[in-house]
C-alpha cells in the first residue's frame, strides 16, 4: 500500500517536472520561493541546482513564512513560472491566481485546497496521497522528487541534509527519505558507517559534548560545567581532543554516553565527494540551520550551490554563534521554566538572541528533560504587536492524537493570524493584544485532540 501511495506521489512529482522542462525549454527565469530553515535552504538549493545544470536561471527569495502580504508583491511580479519550495500548501487557490503558473513542493498538512481543481498549477505534496510529511519526507525530497526526472541523482545528498534539518532521522530513515537514501547509496553519492554522534571530534571534549545537540545528552548537552564535570567522573581529561584519545579510552566513553543516550552511538552518512566541513549530512544541516538563524540565507544557499571558498568559513563562524546561543537559551530554560497550563506550556521572550531559537529550545527543553514531554510546549516571541509563535511535542503526544499544525492554525485564524505546520512541530503568527486569548483557544484545542 505504502509502495502505491508514493508511486502516485512521484506520477505527481514527474508532472510538475513536466511544467518545469517546458519552462526551462522556452528559456523563462524561473521565480523560487522557500522558506529560511534548514530544509527550505536545502530545497532551494536542489531547485536551484537543478535549474542550473540544465542551463537555465532563476530568481531566488527565502521568507520565514508564506503570508498574504508575500503573495500580494508576487502577484505584481510577471514571470511565468513560480516554484514554491517549504512552503504554499496552506495558500493553494491564493496561488493558483497568480500571473504565473507555479508548482508547489511542499509536506506541511494542506489546509485550503487540494489544488486538483487548479489549471495552473502542480501541487507535490505527500499528505495528498496518504504519506507522513512529517517523517516521510522533508521539503528538499519533495523538490527532489519534482527533478528527478532530469537524472539528478547528484542532488540526493542535499535532499537529505533537508531530511536532517527537519529532524526527519530518528532510528533511521522511513518512506520516501528511505527510497532516496537508496538511490544515493547505490549512486555513491551518499556512505553509511557506525559512529560516535559528537558534534565535533577536533575541539576539546567537553565542549564537543557541552555543543551536542541532535541526540542531545541529558545533563550534558548545553551545559559546559557538566560535561567537565561528567568527563572527570569517568577519568577521562576534559581538555583532549576526541581525535587524541587511545582506542580503548573512545571505546570507554562511548559505553558511558550511550548509557545515557543510545542514540548518540549510531549509523552517520555521509558524502564523500564533499568537502570535509560539509561531508556529514547532519553537519551540514546544522550549517544551513545556523545560516537561516542569523538570518544570512544567501550563504547557506551559496554553500549549496557550490560557491564555496567564504561561504563555508562564514557558516561555521553562524554554527559557532549559534550553539553559544542555544547554551545561554538553555539556561534560562532551566532557569525559568515553562508556564503550563492543563494540556500546553508556554515560553515567553522579548529577548531578541532567544527569538532566534525558540523553536529548537522547545524541542530540546523536551528532549534534555527541562520541560514536560507530556504537554506540548508552545513558544511566543514578541515582536512589536504580533507574536510569532512555535510549538513542539514529542512523537508519543501526536499518537496520542495531538496535532500542533491544526491548533495553530485554527486558533491563529480566530485572531486574525495565520498558522500551520505538522503534528508534531507547527507555527503561527497573531496579533499581540490577542495573545492571553490564543493561548486560552491552543489550551482548549489540544484538550480536545488529547481526550
């Protein structure tokens, strides 16, 4: 069944290529739209590629989010082709009106329009076929998906760094990000092997433990202090690198941390023909992630599209920043905590680093065990007179039965905002004078998922 449900997703896929190649053949620049994460850079950056080797441009923009007011200064634009990357299947029909035609690779939850009925457009997306966008497959597969066609198996790495940058890994690979895992393996464009997930082997150990995030390491991750504390326990020196240990001293903290997280012991891919900051995949989703952060998307797409020799420097440099923030954001989670009321919990900021990452801070206060996994936990940053909003939960919540991108898009939508996502992380944006009365109408909704 599963088999059946992706086969219609990529006859989906190959029609959307259709439209592309018919463009590209008449030699009209095509206008891509994606969002800022991790996954968006990535799928930006297989379109873009794509494009490219079949001898043909683009113009490229890189939001945090598809509004109205977006949608309304592309409809003024006059190109003939529109590609929407990350984003869109909230706004099929609004898209559909556009000058262009346009194609839609997205797998965020569709909330308006199938977008069966539209003659303009192609909308990929896996929830339209019965597939998890949520697992499944990210962004970047999905835009993979729509050139694959072209024989662009090169371009299977990058769909997976999305995949990570989505946090689609956990115990391995499922549906189509397996398929594409496959095609890349046989290609050689992508290598498995069992390995320490430390975020660095080339710094000293307690920071590559202190700056380890995905798995995080209860007690460990975040904390400086305690990963000193925890290496000297264990009678290994806090200073040495990963890289000077003697093989039976690696053995030895391996056994310790995967008692703590056996996750942190596990297959690694990676690309060989890569360079050797970018060759991990997950590395080079947390590059792409810290580029989106800071706000520099051009540099994460630079490091995509093979413009290297800066772009790599500076997106070490944004990581760098970025797990010196998630440090500080994790103390003042441990620090403050969370309000929580019967089914949620909130994160409040007007901290303009913690805005950045609130997002991450709620996944990892779940994860390191700062907040309550048993409640979703639902950040609010405030910015002038609207909050942006991001909500995350675990695996176990959406089973049972909690999905945040239908509370947060219809609680936003009662307050004139907008929202959406997956079950299991979603955002939204709404008017700050209605804030007490959203979280009020998140708490209800989720009371209703849950019961």
């Amino acid at each position: 069944m599963t088999h059946k449900k992706q086969h219609y997703l990529l006859n989906r896929a190959e029609e959307a290529c259709l439209l592309l190649k018919e463009h590209l053949d008449q030699d009209h620049v095509v206008r891509v739209i994606s969002h800022n994460d991790s996954d968006g850079i990535s799928a930006a950056g297989v379109i873009c590629n794509a494009i490219s080797q079949e001898g043909g441009k683009f113009h490229v923009t890189m939001v945090p989010r598809l509004n109205e007011e977006t949608l309304d200064r592309l409809s003024q634009e006059k190109y003939k082709l529109f590609f929407f990357c990350d984003m869109g299947s909230g706004y099929v029909e609004r898209i559909g009106r556009l000058n262009g035609q346009a194609i839609i690779a997205d797998h965020h939850q569709t909330m308006d329009s199938t977008g069966d009925d539209e003659e303009t457009l192609v909308h990929v997306n896996p929830h339209l076929f019965g597939l998890d966008g949520t697992r499944d497959v990210s962004a970047s597969g999905v835009t993979y998906l729509t050139v694959k066609p072209l024989n662009k198996v090169n371009l299977t790495g990058l769909a997976l760094v999305g995949a990570f940058g989505d946090m689609q890994y956990a115990d391995g690979f499922s549906g189509v990000n397996q398929t594409i895992l496959t095609e890349a393996t046989e290609a050689g464009v992508v290598e498995e092997h069992d390995d320490l997930k430390i975020s660095s082997k080339d710094e000293p150990l307690y920071k590559a433990l202190a700056h380890t995030f995905q798995p995080a390491i209860p007690g460990i991750s975040g904390n400086p202090e305690k990963s000193q504390a925890f290496l000297e326990k264990i009678g290994i020196s806090y200073g040495i690198k990963f890289t000077d240990l003697a093989n039976e001293e690696k053995d030895f903290l391996t056994d310790h941390l995967t008692k703590i997280n056996p996750k942190i012991f596990g297959t690694v891919y990676s690309m060989p023909q890569e360079t050797p900051a970018l060759r991990n995949l997950e590395d080079y989703a947390l590059i792409l992630d810290a580029c989106g952060k800071n706000k520099n998307y051009a540099v994460g797409l630079s490091i995509c599209l093979g413009e290297r020799e800066s772009a790599i420097t500076e997106g070490i440099e944004f990581l760098s920043k970025y797990r010196e923030s998630l440090i500080r954001g994790i103390r003042w989670i441990s620090r403050e905590g969370s309000q929580e009321m019967d089914y949620v919990q909130y994160l409040y900021t007007e901290d303009k680093e913690n805005k950045k990452i609130m997002g991450t801070l709620a996944s990892l206060g779940i994860e390191l065990e700062i907040l309550n996994s048993q409640k979703p936990v639902i950040t609010l940053s405030r910015m002038h007179n609207l909050v942006k909003i991001s909500g995350r939960t675990t695996l176990e919540m959406t089973q049972r039965g909690v999905n945040l991108g239908f509370a947060l898009e219809q609680a936003a939508k009662s307050f004139n905002g907008a929202g959406g996502g997956h079950n299991i992380a979603a955002g939204a944006v709404v008017p700050y004078k209605e804030l007490e009365n959203f979280k009020n109408l998140v708490n209800d909704i989720v009371s209703t998922q849950v019961s």
